[in-house]
C-alpha cells in the first residue's frame, strides 16, 4: 500500500502483503500498460432518489424542518464511504459486495451508484438487507466518471474508498489502509493488487506498487488501481476528488491530485 501526502505528493509504502487487493476483471478485459488504457473500462452508475414531499402550507413546512433536525442528531456518519459504480454487472457485483460487506473493519457506508443496467445488477443488489448499502440509480448510463462523481457527493465518511462491481477486495483491506492513512497522516493512498479470473482465482500475476511516486513519476506510471485507492477527505475536497468525463478518468484524477498536493 501506498500514499501520497497532501505536502509532499510522493507515495510512501506501508508494510502489507500484495494479496490485500484482489482485482478480479471481467473475462476478456486486459492490462494496459498506457495511461489511456489502464483505467478500468466499465459503465457505472446507481441513484434512487428519495423525493421529499414538499407541503403547501409555510406552517406544515416549519414543523417538518423541525421534525427532520430532531431525527438527524444521533445519527452516526460512518468513517469510510465505499463507492461502487456498476453497469450490467449482475453477473459479478454479488461476489464484490459480499467482499465489502465481509471487512473486518466495519464503519463504512457502501454506496453502489447503478449506472442505468438493462440486466438484474439492481435485482442482485436488492438482495442485500445489509443497512449500509446505499443505492443511487441514474436514469441514463453515463459512464464511470459520471457515476463515482454521484457516489462521491452522496459519501458522508471522511474515507472515500472505490471498488468496481467486478473486483474483490481480502477482508483485511480496509482495516490496514485506514490504520495506514491514519499513521502516515497522508490524503490518498493506494496498494498492491492480483490479477485473478472471470472467477475470481488469482492468476499469479501480482502488480506492486512503487515505495513512493512523485507528480512526474506518475505521469510515466500507470500502476494506481481505482479499486486499491482511498481517499481523506479532511485533507481533500470533494471538488478535488470528482473525476473528469474523459477516457481514463481515474488516473487523471490521481495526477490532478498528485500535482496539487506535491
């Protein structure tokens, strides 16, 4: 695992394991080696969107306003937001949230953003009874961009970390990247990760990350994987972190940070 610090942009390594991140991609996707290709090629997405009511009369309005603040104290905001953009992914997206669901840390908020799936995707994620799984469904397919950006406004912890619907994550790996972030005071980090098949069985090939990555460095270095990135929110805004609509947008995120940052 690694992180870039908000003063310095360099990425240093914490001491964990390279099976902490399992990227399982869909069959037939392969790895590139440009910036261009490396990002993961998925449509994403997800929003229901809860309209309140809203009543005609000033009066009734004060009282429901009230009623509202009285029922958000309490309310515990969790310390990481999970967001997992997905498009048609009903074939894989069981298998990736039962890897979020089975953290061993578990303060999180998962936050599948469905990007208008003409399959079972929002069948398979309405199985869940799980309370910290959120669903935001876009009415038109956007692209990943689009959907981690939905993901991204609605997160409430100070963590944003990301997972595609078709990747796995070992159930230690939000315990060690948020004691990580936490030791190293640092605002992005992100780790190691083994390749593995449309079944999620590795296939030996393990990508390691470099002990530390400068601005530059990244340029000529595509190696940072959406699914092994977190993200602090207290050191970053949510305006640094929104991805642009363009191909590989994911790593044009993390140069735009690295460049601010170093």
């Amino acid at each position: 695992m690694a992180t870039a610090k908000k003063k310095t942009g360099t990425v240093k390594k914490a001491e964990s394991k390279a099976n902490d991140m399992v990227a399982r991609k869909m069959a037939g996707m392969k790895l590139a080696s440009k910036a261009a290709s490396r990002t993961a090629q998925k449509k994403t997405g997800t929003v229901k969107a809860v309209k309140k009511a809203n009543t005609s009369k000033a009066g009734t309005k004060k009282v429901s306003k009230a009623k509202k603040s009285v029922a958000r104290v309490g309310v515990k905001k969790p310390i990481v937001s999970v967001i997992m953009p997905a498009y048609n992914a009903a074939a894989f997206i069981d298998d990736a949230i039962h890897s979020v669901l089975g953290q061993s840390f578990d303060d999180f908020e998962l936050i599948v953003v469905d990007d208008a799936s003409t399959d079972k995707t929002l069948e398979v994620v309405g199985q869940f009874g799980d309370e910290r799984i959120r669903v935001i469904s876009c009415k038109r397919n956007g692209g990943a961009a689009k959907a981690r950006n939905r993901g991204i406004r609605a997160a409430r912890g100070r963590y944003i970390a990301f997972i595609d619907a078709d990747d796995l994550w070992q159930p230690s790996k939000l315990m060690k990247q948020v004691a990580f972030m936490r030791e190293k005071d640092c605002a992005f980090s992100f780790g190691s990760y083994v390749f593995a098949d449309a079944k999620g069985r590795p296939k030996g090939k393990v990508v390691r990350v470099p002990a530390t990555i400068t601005y530059k460095q990244a340029l000529r270095n595509t190696t940072i994987w959406t699914s092994t990135v977190m993200l602090d929110l207290k050191k970053l805004s949510k305006n640094d972190v929104m991805m642009p609509d363009v191909k590989s947008e994911d790593t044009a995120t993390w140069w735009r940070i690295l460049r601010k940052t170093g």
